[in-house]
C-alpha cells in the first residue's frame, strides 16, 4: 500500500476521479512530449458520461492553456476502465505523441505503460486482521503503526491537510448563493449554521453544525474549490465535518487531531488497495461509504477505543453502505452527493456508538470481509448505478 499522503490530497472539485485526475493527466503528458501545436482529448466511460456535470472538459481545457485542442466525449466505446483518457498531440496533421491513461480514484492516476511506483509502497502489511495481529504483538496503537512506516515528516503533511479541511468548513459556511449548473440549487450550510441560534435541544444543535460543515466543504468542492479528498471529493464533506465537530466538542490538540487522521487514513488506504475508492469502478459504497468508514474510525481513535473497536467502528459504517449507488442527477456532484455527506457523518458516529455498546461480542464479520464484500458487489452492480447519471435519481428527478 502506496503512503496516506495519497489518500488526502488538495485539488480541485468537484471530483477526484473526473476534476483531479484528469488534470494531473494533462499535466503528465505536457510534461513528457515536447513542443506540440494542436492536442486532442477523448474520454470514455464514465468521464463521458458525467464530465459536463463534473468540469471535466473544464479543467483539461483550463491545463491546456493556450494550446490548440479538442476534447470529444465518446459515449459508445467500450473499455476496460470507466475512467479512461486517451490524448494525440500532433505537429499540423502529423501525430508526435500519444498516451492512454486512467483516472482511478481519489485524484490518483495510472499511466498505461508505466510500471508501478514500488518506492512508494510502504505498507507491507495488506490486511487488517494481520495489522492488527502485528500491532497487538508489539504493543502499537494504529497510529503507532502509521508513524512507524510514514517517519516524522508526516505530521508535517498531514498538518496543511488539517487546516484544509478547516479553512474549507470556514469559507463554504459564510458563502450565499446558487451552485454552479443547471441545478439551480442555493448553498444551505450558511442557513443551517445559523438556524442554530433558535435550536433549543442541545443534541439537535450538535447535529445540525456537523451537517452545516458538511455541507460547507461539499459546495465548495462542487464550486471547483480546492478541497481534500477523504478519500475522494466527491466524499469530502464527512471526515471534515466531524473534525471540527469533536475539536471544538472536546477541545482536541493538534496531536489527537493528526493521530485519528492517521487511523481514518489507514482505512481508507486498507479499501484503496483491496477494493476501490471510485465511485465509477463499484458506485457510492466506495466513496462516501468509505468516508463514513474513516469517519467512524477517527471519532473511535480520538476516544481512545481499542483497535478492536476502531475496526468494528468502521467495519459497521462500511458494512450498511455496501451496494450504495452513485447516480449523480445530470452529472452534478450535488444531488444525492452533498445531504449524502451529511447523512454519512452522522452515521459515522451512531457506527461508533454501536461498536462501543457492542463490544461485549465479539463480531462475526470483520472490516476485510466488508472490503471484500464491498468490491464484490460493486463488480455486480448495474453499470448505470457507478457514475454514468443512467440509473436511479439521475433518471427519475424531474426537476422543480
């Protein structure tokens, strides 16, 4: 398993897979071929598909700069991953260079051809069960474990993560307006932040911050803000939500802060590998259903739960997102996208809740048997369920 630095990373929304990778895929090919006069873009799958609604074209077109070019969306092809890009740069009509590339979840890329970065695999452990085995047998916390194989300059990193995260909630709480598109939907985290100062229930006030921050991040990311994906941006609204919820709750240090984002990070690194974090490979189960993983997990390492149940804690929150779908209506990451943020951050902490409670159990199904279970089902699920607006609100909103 690659570092947790690429698990959280600053860039653009409003998606990981369709703003951030395609980026980073321009930008690698600019950087490898000499001078060109004239590039041409195709996107397949589920770039095609849902690309208008997630700046796609947007973003390539914005890398691209003054270079002539041409993006074509290609909705008949057939290929092996719904997020791929194939790109020609030529010198008049003659083609110099060309190169296939992936976009495979959580703003990280894969160029075909390319062999993989084994430096970066730092993680020689794959599997929960045996992580835990290992951290149990030399007395580690999981966030022990992370520094052990991250090293020091970690804190550092996740440091500019965390004042991300912040600076997102702070700037998406005092915006008004409408999100960009043909949605015409208004920005609600400052509303529901405000409407706080006439709640009178103390629980029912902690909950409608924790939505207001989720909602903040999520229109920002779906306003092309630069935003962290956790793990991707299309989730990102859950793991910040909560981390200002239990730093103002609690009044955390800095030092519990980086050490739950560390466990959350683990894993979400944990279902990267075993299983998928794109929502165009195995659907929503793969995005917010592993941030409300994460979630569970750093509210479970910042009380201090064993690590039994910090895995049931995400385990639980995995477990009942399994078949999740991701039907984006037109392609916007706004609709189910930012109240499904929401929803999963407060999921995340009733998955806590349960775990704790239910710790006199010993559980029957582990976090690697969801993983598992996860990918499985995502492999079986419709096609027009994972990212391509041809299945379930997608088809059956209205509009009004």
């Amino acid at each position: 398993m690659h570092s947790i630095k690429e698990l959280y990373k600053i860039g653009n929304g409003p998606s990981s897979s369709h703003t951030m990778g395609p980026k980073l895929i321009i930008e690698e090919f600019l950087k490898r071929n000499s001078y060109m006069d004239y590039i041409k873009v195709i996107l397949y799958g589920s770039l095609a598909l849902t690309g208008k609604g997630h700046l796609t074209d947007q973003i390539i077109s914005k890398s691209l700069g003054d270079i002539k070019h041409e993006i074509v969306f290609d909705y008949e092809t057939k290929v092996e991953h719904p997020n791929t890009i194939i790109i020609y740069g030529f010198i008049g009509t003659k083609l110099i260079n060309m190169m296939t590339a992936y976009s495979i979840g959580g703003g990280a890329i894969k160029i075909e051809g390319d062999l993989e970065r084994k430096s970066n695999n730092i993680y020689p452990i794959k599997k929960m069960d045996e992580i835990k085995k290992y951290c149990e047998n030399n007395s580690l916390t999981l966030y022990e474990y992370v520094n052990i194989l991250e090293g020091n300059e970690l804190d550092l990193y996740l440091n500019k993560i965390h004042l991300k995260m912040m600076e997102s909630i702070n700037s998406g709480l005092i915006k008004d307006g409408l999100l960009p598109g043909n949605l015409m939907i208004e920005r609600k985290a400052k509303k529901l932040y405000n409407s706080i100062i006439n709640e009178e229930n103390n629980s029912d006030s902690e909950k409608i911050k924790l939505m207001a921050y989720a909602y903040a991040v999520c229109e920002e990311s779906a306003c092309g803000e630069l935003v962290v994906t956790a793990p991707t941006l299309g989730s990102s609204g859950v793991l910040p939500s909560l981390i200002k919820h239990f730093k103002d709750k609690y009044s955390l240090d800095d030092k519990t802060i980086l050490n739950g984002l560390k466990t959350a990070g683990l894993i979400g690194n944990l279902v990267k590998f075993n299983a998928s974090i794109s929502g165009a490979v195995l659907g929503c189960q793969a995005e917010v259903g592993v941030a409300c993983a994460m979630g569970a997990a750093f509210y479970a390492q910042i009380l201090n739960l064993t690590i039994d149940q910090i895995e049931a804690s995400a385990e639980i929150a995995l477990e009942h997102h399994l078949g999740l779908t991701c039907d984006p209506v037109m392609g916007y990451v706004q609709i189910p996208c930012i109240e499904r943020n929401a929803a999963a951050a407060l999921r995340s902490i009733d998955a806590v809740f349960m775990a704790k409670n239910l710790s006199f159990a010993k559980p029957k199904i582990g976090l690697d048997t969801v993983i598992e279970t996860m990918l499985l089902t995502g492999e079986e699920m419709n096609r027009n369920y994972k990212e391509t607006s041809f299945g379930g609100l997608a088809v059956k909103y209205k509009g009004g």
